[in-house]
C-alpha cells in the first residue's frame, strides 16, 4: 500500500462516505434493503477510516478499524456511545446480509437506520474538524 497523506485521505475517505450514503438512500427508495444496508455500512467504514488516518492510527482490517475507532474515541467518550453501537451493529449487519444464506432486511430494518447513519457521518466530520 502507498503511504498516505495525512490531511487528503481523510478527506477522500469522507467523500466515499458520502457516496455510499447517497447509494444506501438510493437503494432503500429502490427496496434493495441487504445492498442498502452494506452500502450504509460503508458510509460509517469510510467516516471512521477517516477519522484513524487523521490521528495517526493505522489498520489493516475492517476489524481493525473497529477495535480501534472502540478503543480511541467511544471509550473515551470524544464519539457518543449509541454511534459506536450503531458501527458496530452495522458491521454485523453487512456480514449476515452479504454472506449469511436465505437472510434478507427488510424496509423496517433499514430505513429507521438512514438518519442515524447521517449523524454519525456528521459527527465524524465534526470530529475531523477538530483535529484538524
């Protein structure tokens, strides 16, 4: 992997998020729910990848980011604890819904999950802000 730079990844990574995002809501308005929920997911996986490259924190796994995005800002409380459930509930979520057989959302699983996901985007570009 090509080393980074520390002040333009973060902001790609933020654009990916938002690119995802837009992708989820397009797939929630077509009713593509398992697809809706990966791209959500990815939303908050490109935010958080983010938010580690900006303070220096380096991953190699989705996994990885998760510990750490856990470990330096839920449990230290700089990111609310209901986004850190929130990533971590997603995460599960895309595993079952990509690779789990006969396993599909439906609209009520993901539509509730759309504003909250923004927040979280948000609050991650607040927190970039900040450390910026």
């Amino acid at each position: 992997m090509k080393p980074y730079d520390q002040d333009l990844y973060p902001q790609y990574r933020m654009q990916k998020a938002e690119e995802a995002f837009d992708a989820a809501e397009l797939l929630a308005q077509n009713q593509k729910w398992n697809a809706a929920i990966n791209r959500l997911y990815y939303a908050t996986y490109y935010a958080v990848s983010a938010l580690l490259a900006k303070t220096g924190i380096q991953t190699k796994t989705h996994t990885g980011i998760k510990t750490q995005f856990l470990l330096h800002f839920i449990k230290t409380g700089l990111i609310p604890v209901n986004l850190g459930k929130l990533y971590a509930d997603l995460f599960d979520w895309r595993q079952k819904g990509d690779y789990g057989d006969f396993f599909d959302f439906a609209e009520g699983d993901v539509l509730p999950l759309l504003s909250p996901v923004r927040t979280f985007i948000d609050t991650i570009k607040l927190a970039l802000e900040k450390n910026g």
